[in-house]
C-alpha cells in the first residue's frame, strides 16, 4: 500500500502527527493543507485534520473532516463489534 506513496507525503504525515503530540494543532493544519494529493493516506490526512480542528475547539470543521475521512477508511467486515 505505501510503495504508492511518495516519501514526502510520509514525511508530512508524520510532521503533522508530531505537532499534534506537541501540542501545535496550527502547524499541523498547515503542514496537512499543504499536502495536494496524499493518495492512499488521504483518509489519515483527513483524520488528523479532523483532530488538529478538534484540538482548536473548531469543532464544525472537525466534524466535516472527521466524517470524510470515516467515509475513506477501509471497512473491517470480519471484526466484531465487540
């Protein structure tokens, strides 16, 4: 899945994961916006946005983003609930 994925998409990826652990949600959102196409990661490009608007109390613009990227995230069929 990540061989399709260029190293500055993971790189960004991860910038933005470690921002949101420090605590910086706005140079997460800048690092995450600044991605044009995440290809097979956009789902998580989405959830952190989700998370970094979370964190800023913007909780409207998390919703939208946190919704999208639910809608991209592959289904586990095979695992219960519970």
């Amino acid at each position: 899945m990540l061989e399709n994925v260029s190293p500055k998409v993971i790189h960004k990826i991860m910038a933005a994961e470690g921002y949101l652990e420090l605590g910086m949600p706005i140079q997460a959102l800048d690092t995450l916006n600044s991605l044009e196409d995440a290809g097979p990661l956009e789902a998580m490009r989405l959830f952190l946005i989700g998370e970094a608007y979370r964190r800023q109390e913007k909780y409207h613009e998390a919703i939208d983003s946190l919704h999208q990227a639910a809608r991209l995230f592959p289904v586990m069929e095979s695992r219960k609930a519970w």
